[in-house]
C-alpha cells in the first residue's frame, strides 16, 4: 500500500515536470517584457513596504497601550 501510494506520488510528480518544463517552448518574448517585470517587481516591493508598514503602525500602538497600562498599574500600586 505504501509503496503504490509512493509510486503513484512519484509518477503524478514526473507527469507534472513533464507538462510544466517542456523541452521546447514555441514562445515569443515582446521587447517590452522587460519594463513588464520592472513593474511587477516595484508594485511587489511597494506592496511590502505598505503592509510592513500597516503591521508596524498597529505593533507600534499595541505595545505602547500594552506598557503604558503597565506604567498606570505601577503608579496606583
């Protein structure tokens, strides 16, 4: 059972290179592919810096709530 599962995993896995790498690609690169990839490359990395942003603000204000209550709690003690 184990060794058919394994095959099987094996064979699915070969069958998908095949279709995935071919050994020929019959495919046509635009000379403005390169200005396409620029794009995305900039767009992935201004995206990054929005969301480290986004996180970093809400970090930012849980952990000074978190310690200014902590100071509060220090000071009524």
């Amino acid at each position: 059972m184990k060794y058919s599962l394994r095959l099987n995993t094996f064979v699915a896995f070969l069958v998908g290179c095949c279709i995935v790498f071919p050994k020929t690609a019959h495919a046509y690169l635009d000379p403005g592919i390169g200005s396409y990839i620029f794009q995305l490359l900039l767009a992935s990395l201004f995206g990054a810096f929005l969301v480290a942003k986004t996180y970093w603000s809400k970090l930012k204000v849980s952990l000074k709530n978190r310690f200014s209550m902590r100071k509060r709690y220090e000071k009524n003690k």
